[in-house]
C-alpha cells in the first residue's frame, strides 16, 4: 500500500468475528483464499486498497477503519514545526535543535 500506510488485521478480525465467520467465509464472499484473509488479519502482507475497499463494502464500514492511525503529530521543543521525525525528510539543523 503507498504511502507507509498499513491496514490494523485487529479491526479486520473483529468484522470477522462479530459476523461468526471464518477466514474461508470471508474468502468466498471476496472471491480470495481463506488464507489470504488470514494474512491481512495477522498483517503478514498488506492488503491492496481495492481489497481494504472490498473489506469495507463487505463489514459496512468506511475504508478508513480498517487502518492504523499515524501517530499523532504533535510540537515539541526540538521543533518549532508540528513535524515528527517520521514526516521530515531532512534532519534538525543545530539553530532548530536548539529551538532558535
């Protein structure tokens, strides 16, 4: 999936589990093995977003539900911008490491 997004396999289970399901039944209604059900749950692959949006169609809910949430992006007193470290794409200069 692009952009570092990654879908959470514990909202996926809890659509399956909610609905009595088994990773087969889920699979037969998607027209996919069973088994890649289990891998997108257990997150050993990403799951495409035309899948997310299967799943999302399938469970009724927004595709958004089925992926983890960034971290929150919050200032701190290294940065006088709002950016994590995870969002910048060069390191702090000395002057924004000391917060000048």
């Amino acid at each position: 999936m692009g952009n570092g997004t990654k879908q959470n396999g514990s909202k996926l289970r809890e659509c399956r589990t909610a609905k009595g399901w088994t990773f087969q039944d889920v699979g037969s209604r998607l027209g996919v093995a069973g088994q890649t059900v289990r891998n997108h749950e257990e997150e050993a692959c990403g799951a495409s977003q035309c899948m997310l949006r299967a799943y999302a169609q399938l469970f009724g809910r927004p595709v958004a539900f089925f992926l983890r949430a960034k971290p929150t992006i919050r200032a701190n007193r290294r940065t006088k911008s709002a950016a994590t470290a995870w969002e910048r794409e060069r390191p702090l200069t000395a002057a924004e490491e000391c917060g000048e």
